[in-house]
C-alpha cells in the first residue's frame, strides 16, 4: 500500500482503539440538563416545549408503568403529517393526540418504527457506534438500570453528531493521518440525489424524506446550483401551533422561520481530505456536509452516518451489505 494508505489505516485503527477504551458516559458534558417528556403530555404541547428550549428530540418517560418510552423527534412530527394528510377527516382529533398515541400514528400509517435501542452509559463507546449503524438511529439513549428496584433512568442521549465531534476534539493526532480525499475513499452519496427547489412545498420535501428516509434534502436552482438544504428538524417549526395547512407554504418560507442561531450548511470538495472533514466537525455544529464542484453544484451530500460508517466500518470484514 502506498504511504497514504498506511496513514489512513493507522489513524483509523487508532481511533478504533480509543473508541473502544471509552464509554458513552466519556462522551457527556461534565454538567448537562436533559427534558424528559412525560408521554401524557399534548404532541401540540410537546411543540412549544421543544421550541422554547432550542432542542430538537427528547427521551419519553411513561409514568402509568414508569419506564423509558423511546425518543421523541422531528420523524415522529413528519408522522403525524403524513397522517393529517392520510386521515384528513381526523383533524380534529388530532388536537388532541398525545405522545403516547405516536406509536398508533406510526401503525395506522404503516410507517417502518425506528427500532429504539439503548446502551448502558459504561458499555464501550465502539458498541453504542455500532449499535447506531446497525439500527440507523442517529441517536440513542443512555439507559441505566438500578440493580435493586430495576427502574429504569435514562441518563442522557448521545447522537452522530457529539461522537465525532468526541472523536474529533480527542484524536488530532490521529484525524491528521486521514489524508485521503473524500473521492478516493467513496465517502457520502452522489447518485440519486434527492432534490428540491426554494419555490417547491414542504410537502413535497417531507415526502422525499419519507420516501429515500433520509433527513436532510438540498435546495438547488435551475443550474443546479445549492442555496441551502432543508432539514427534518425544520418541519417543527412549519407545523407549531397545529397549522398544518401551512405545509402547501414554500421551502423558501418555512427556512425563513429557522432560529437565529442555526448554523447553516457546511460545504465541501470532492477533492477535499477526512482530515479537513475532522478539523470542520471539530470546529463547528456539522449535522452533514453537502458536497459541490467548483461552482457551487451540487454533486453528493455526506451524511453523518456515512463518516461514522466509514471510521467504524472500512476493512472491517461484517461492514455487511452497504445500504
Ligand atoms: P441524513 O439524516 O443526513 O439524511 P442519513 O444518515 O439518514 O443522513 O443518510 C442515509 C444515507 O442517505 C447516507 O448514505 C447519505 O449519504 C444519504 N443521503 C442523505 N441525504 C440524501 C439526499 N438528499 N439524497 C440522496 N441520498 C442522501
């Protein structure tokens, strides 16, 4: 193999290592809140409460058996639209849905239920990873269980997001070693892309996001150049208050109606390297990276997953049938 090569496998081996001689509870903030939503709670409520505290997802508590109740996010909202828009007559009831009747949406729509999958804090962090992939949650749980009374307390949730972000802040020693580009390892997806226009509907970006079950589509013009990418997390914001007519409204609206401190799109190159990937996750609030050409084209998006997938996965003999 070529220097390049033996690099890339070194730094990779090495982050594999330190993956495995950490836990998720070395991933959490020395101090930190976590909402918990009581599954009695309005999903109208659960909006406001999600909105005013400038977060996207929270664990479920069941207190009828007092156990953890899986996680609340923006796919459960996308749910309850598709809903609205296959029960139109059940409008009304649907004021008056809560989280506990989000399992029942999810039936009556046939929608495929992300399976909830949850770790001990203490577990290796190489296992939460693979449990992620394996499920393709971009979140999950940490689940403690008291040895005498058997309850449940859910600790915190950790996502895609803080692990290479864990990754990136504890191994820059070894992220340098990552200098292979983006197109000579294959990283992302840059076929089939699924795309939308600033003047199409939300609608028509959440039923891309159901079909391809992605989260994230990029907003191009007519040279297919990328203006801006709209997200699932942007559905909530669409839908607050109950006014799901404002769904027929354009993507161009609703990313107007984004909090003020959202970060926006990250871009990169094709010829740009894993190690400069790395520096951006460390830097900054990456949920993916849209990939362009020298003129802002559109040529791939890469996903979170993709690079927790490639770091875990790559050389692996079970990375399994790529999906
Ligand atoms: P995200 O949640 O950011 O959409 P996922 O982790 O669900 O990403 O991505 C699943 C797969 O779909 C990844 O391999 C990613 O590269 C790909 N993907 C993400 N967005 C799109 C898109 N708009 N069109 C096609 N494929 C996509």
């Amino acid at each position: 193999p070529s220097p390049l090569d033996r690099d890339q496998q070194q730094g990779i081996r090495a982050i594999r290592d330190f993956l495995k001689v950490r836990t998720s509870y070395d991933v959490l903030p020395l101090s930190f809140r976590l909402i918990v939503l009581d599954t009695g709670l309005l999903i109208k409520k659960s909006l406001n409460i999600l909105t005013q505290n400038s977060i996207v997802s929270a664990p479920l508590w069941d207190s009828d058996t007092s156990r953890f109740a899986g996680i609340l996010t923006a796919t459960d909202y996308i749910n309850v639209i598709q809903y609205y828009y296959q029960f139109p007559d059940e409008i009304s009831k649907l004021d008056q849905f809560r989280l506990s009747s989000l399992r029942d949406i999810e039936k009556a729509i046939g929608a495929i239920p992300i399976e909830t999958v949850s770790v001990h804090p203490s577990q290796p962090l190489y296992e939460a990873c693979r449990r992620m992939l394996k499920t393709r949650a971009r979140r999950i749980p940490l689940v403690d269980v008291d040895d005498e009374t058997g309850r449940e307390t859910v600790l915190s949730v950790i996502t895609q997001y803080r692990i290479l972000k864990f990754i990136a802040v504890n191994n820059e020693q070894n992220t340098v070693m990552l200098k292979k580009c983006v197109r000579d390892i294959n990283l992302g997806t840059y076929t089939n892309l699924a795309t939308a226009r600033m003047d199409s509907t939300v609608l028509d970006a959440i039923h891309l996001m159901v079909e391809h079950n992605i989260s994230c589509i990029p907003i191009v013009d007519a040279d297919n150049r990328v203006l801006n990418a709209f997200e699932a997390v942007d559905v909530i914001p669409c839908i607050k208050g109950g006014a799901y007519e404002e769904l027929d409204g354009s993507i161009g609206e609703a990313l107007c109606k984004r909090p003020d401190e959202s970060p926006g799109i990250y871009t990169c190159g094709e010829g740009d390297r894993l190690d400069s990937i790395f520096d951006t996750v460390r830097k900054s609030r990456v949920h993916r990276l849209v990939v362009v050409d020298d003129d802002n084209r559109l040529r791939g998006v890469i996903s979170l997953s993709d690079i927790l997938k490639y770091v875990l996965l790559e050389g692996e003999e079970d990375s399994g049938p790529q999906t």
